[in-house]
C-alpha cells in the first residue's frame, strides 16, 4: 500500500514503472538546498526523503480526512484499500520518515529532527484550520479572511517545502541563519504555490490541471480569490454574497468525483451557479488579488535568496524553480 | 479531542479531573529507567511524556482499525468525534511525540530518536500483522502459531515498554549496554503482558477487567490460550478445532459493545459456544502454556534487570512493577 501510495505500484500490487509520483518538488528543494549551502546534492538526500514520506503520510490521511475519493488520477488510497489500512499507511510512512531523519550524523539529527517535528506541527495544525473552515460562514461574523486563509497555506504547504530547503541546507553545512532564511523561502514559496494552486482550481484548463472546471467552486473551498472578492465593497462583491450565501451543500460532483458526465446531465443548475460565482469573483477583483498575493510572495522567497551567501548555480536553480511555480498561471 | 484522548476532558471539553488516564505503566518505566541509571527521575519525564503521547496516539488510531467503540469506558474517540478528527488527532499526538524528543539535549537527542523510532516502526508493523491474522485460518495451512503470535505481541506492546524505560535510561545517562538490557527487559514484560492480558480477556472477572464475560472468544480474537490449545494432539484439541473451524463471524456483541443484556435475549446459543471454546481451551492446556509462557518471559525480564549495574533501590521498583504486571492473574 505504501508502494502505490509513492506511485511505483497499482491497486493489485504490480510495479508502475509509468506512474507519475508527484512533480518532485519537494525532493528538488531539498537536494538544491544542500547544494547552496556548498555541499554534494547527495547531502540533502535524507532529507528529500523524509520530506517526500511525510507528504505521502499528509495526501494520505488529508485525502481520507476529506472524503477525496481521486489522487493524481487514481483512486485515493483509503478508497482502493479501506479506510483502516490508510490510517496504518500513514502511520508507516509517517514512521520511516521519522525514523530517516533519526539516523542522519548525530551533528545534525537534532536539529533536523527539530525542522521536521515543527514542519509535522504545521501540517496537522493547518489541517486542523482548514476543516475548521468548512463549517465557518462566507461573511459576516465567524467569517474566514484571506489573512487567516494566508496563515492556514503556509502552514499546510510552506511547512514542508520551507523544511525540505531547510533541511537540505541543514545536512549539507549551512550555518542556521542560511537555514532559517531557506525555510523562510519555502514557506512564501507554499503560499504563493498555493494561491496558484486556486487560481487553477476555478480557472484552470481541466486539460491541464487534471481537476473538473470549477472544481473548487462546487466543493465549497473558501479559496483565497473568493475570499478576496467578498472583502470588496462593490456590486459584483454583493451579489458574490448573496449566492453564496443561499448556495446549499456541495453537489454531488463535488471532489472531482463524477467528471463531466453527471453534470451535463442533471448538473445544468449547478454549473449555472458555479459559473457566475467564477465570473462575481473575477468582476470583484478575487482572481487578480490571489495573483498579486502570489507575486507578492514570491517576492518575498526571492529576497530571502538573496539575504543570504548561497553557491550561485543552486541559488539561481531555486530560483527558476520558484518562476517556474508561479507561471503555471501564463 | 487530545484531551479527551488523554482522559482530561468529557466529549464536551469539560475537565474530567476524577477521569483514569490509564494505569501509568510507560511514564513509571521511564522514570525508573533514569533513576535507575542514578539520575533523578525527572530526567526521565521527556521520555515519559513522549512515550505516552505514542500510546494516546496509537490507541486513537488502532481502535479506529478495529471498530472498537469503547476505550476505558468511555465512547472510543472516532465514536464520539467521527472517524476523520480521530485519525487526525492521532496525526497530532504524533508530531508532538516527536517534538518532546527533538527537544532533548543534543547529546541524547539523536540516541533517543532512534529508540523512539525503532518503538514507532514496531507498533504500526505489529498492528499490521495483527489485522493480518485477523483473515488467516485457525488452523492448518496458512493459521498463526504461537511463536508468530509472540513476535507480534512484542511489537504491539513490548515496543513501546522497551521503548520508555531505555529513553529514560538513556536520558539519566546510561551506557549503552545498561539501556539494551533495559529496551530488552520491556520488550520481555510487554509480551508477559499481553499473555496475561489474553487469559483474563478469557476467564478474568468482568467486574475487575472492565471487559464483558469471554470478550476475546467472542470476538474471534487469535490469542495465545487458543493457539497454544489448538496446537496440542489431544481429544479437547481436536474438539476445539472443529467447533472453530465451523464458527461464523463475530458476534453482534463482539468488541465489548453490547454488555450483558443483548446476549441474554437473544445470544444464548452464542453463549454456550463460546463458554465451549473456554473449556475446550483449558482442557488443551491453552490457559496453562499461556501462564507458563508468561512466567518465562517475566523471568527473562527480571534476567536483564540483573544483567546490567543499576541503582538498586529502582531496580527494586522495576523488578516489584513486573510482579504487578504477572499478578493480575491470581
């Protein structure tokens, strides 16, 4: 289960050479920062690893924790195995991860046994947000705003990336404000990372996300555009209020669930609705207040590179990694 | 929920100062273990608490597993809370486990680290391998015996025990031989442990255990008394094995979730099944290789007690806690 949980394996248990386990980012943070600190990529590599189990571990429980029934274009694992032997995967994984980083040089093991143990704090305390505010209204009193929303990505996605740059720093000899400044970075890296990552979930080409059009629309997420649209003042922001406002639970295409089908067929109402909220939120400026936050941050990640004395191929690799991220918007 | 897990709060989040958070075992080990290695017992306490958050945690999840409803009388917490905040507070119990270790001096950090991981791999690969025999047969080809039943037993429990009073060895400043025989004798006690823990889900009396009347017979549970039975030649033996070979699913009052009154209205013949299979098991000696079994792994434990130097006052107290362990069957 572990072995199809990282990709290299199908329900049945046959090696995938082909699947695709991820984008790799996190890996690539990881050897890159023990490359800017002057060592061998092949330093950073416990940490990769670590890194890349504890977010197996996270998708895992988030995905059973959510009721996703799809990851990367396959079943969800606790939907192909069961609910319980997805609670054990996790914990495995979560385990070996734990156990990686304990058995890096005693010169190093505690503190990034330190990163880590603060990186698994975030995930579990963004998680902890972010079902949270499910049940919290769109407006209003008890409302979520983009700075709370802020708060919650970083800890759910820059808590990780910041420690696999961290620690690939860590393992490779960097002193800890080089350390600190890695973390930093990856930490408005998850941000603006995530802040894409909505964009796409409302106006992405499902061609190219994988994901159902408006698939974030019709689950509900309090993503950051809609959150920045309703903070206006104008009429597209009134109306965005209303219907949402009045907009009952999610349908039952929710979660990227029934693809196209069961929409065209009795989903018309739906994607009406779904389809204006895009377009209030777009007319009330949500869509160019998530881009802008993202250039913002990533900003911030660039200028954390740069407060510090990297090797300057790796510092500029991080760099296009960072361009890379945003321009998956273009 | 954490709190609730740990036995301070009621499901509502009111303080439960009277609640019994357990019997305390694992924090006493640790404790004994720095005192015994001529620290103050408070050297143990990061240990303690670590190994306990471990326990929280892998109750949490594993009575998610099972189905089990109920944890020292109380709704079990997937029950009261649902099944996706469980897994995550499980999640959350973790990484602060993790954290109390990463926070330990550096000098005993990445030793302590590595105990703790070594406990974490062998509770989720024991639990693994419990669920798996949970589908294998009584008997014959494919069943469990009772030397696999063993190595199971010291992963689920023996692990953890192992784990608390090496840590808190290892943080009174133990050498290394003094906390191997310390990992060793709380592995030992663990499976004594268990094997007690098995005769009285048999024949214990229901007011003193907690536990309804022949619980693990009825819940189909593979323990040792039954194995140990089965495995013998004679006329009770054979008996036995037909009458398990021929037994349907559990029970509804399986997992201690019904009590007395729904067996005594319709669960009669399930009753006498099961009081047979009780019978059956002590005829073939199963109650008997159970005890002795016990009694051996508590002398191994008591052996490396006296393998190693130790304060004797603690060592004392140790060896008097595996005597209360054993003695819970007179």
């Amino acid at each position: 289960m572990a072995a199809y949980a990282v990709g290299w394996r199908d329900v049945g248990g046959t090696p995938a050479p082909g699947a695709s386990p991820g984008k790799g980012v996190r890996q690539t943070l990881a050897v890159l920062g023990a490359e800017a600190a002057g060592a061998p990529g092949k330093a950073g590599v416990p940490g990769a690893v670590a890194v890349e189990l504890v977010h197996a571990f996270s998708l895992l429980h988030d995905d059973l924790m959510d009721g996703d029934e799809t990851r990367r274009g396959r079943p969800a694992l606790w939907a192909a195995y069961g609910t319980g032997p997805a609670v054990l995967t996790g914990d495995a994984l979560f385990a070996l991860a734990v156990r990686t980083v304990a058995l890096t040089p005693d010169g190093v093991a505690p503190a990034a046994m330190r990163r880590l143990s603060v990186a698994l704090s975030g995930l579990v305390h963004g998680q902890a947000r972010d079902l949270a505010a499910e049940d919290r209204p769109w407006h209003g009193a008890g409302a979520v705003d983009t700075g709370e929303y802020a708060v919650t990505a970083e800890l759910k996605t820059g808590s990780l990336l910041g420690c696999a740059v961290a620690t690939g720093a860590l393992l490779g000899g960097a002193d800890d404000d080089t350390v600190d400044a890695l973390d930093a970075m990856g930490r408005h890296a998850g941000v603006a990372f995530q802040l894409v990552d909505d964009v796409l979930g409302i106006w992405g080409d499902p061609a190219e996300t994988g994901k159902p059009v408006h698939g974030d629309l019709r689950r509900r997420k309090k993503s950051y555009p809609v959150l920045a649209a309703l903070a206006g003042g104008g009429r597209a922001a009134r109306e965005l209020r209303g219907l949402l406002a009045e907009s009952g639970p999610p349908s039952s295409g929710a979660n990227g669930r029934n693809g196209g089908a069961a929409r065209s067929r009795d989903g018309g109402e739906e994607d009406r609705r779904v389809a204006r909220v895009a377009a209030l939120t777009e007319a009330a400026g949500g869509r160019a207040a998530a881009l802008a936050e993202a250039a913002r941050r990533l900003g911030a990640a660039r200028a954390c590179l740069r407060a510090v004395p990297l090797a300057p191929g790796p510092a500029h690799a991080l760099d296009r990694l960072l361009t890379r991220l945003y321009g998956r918007t273009c």
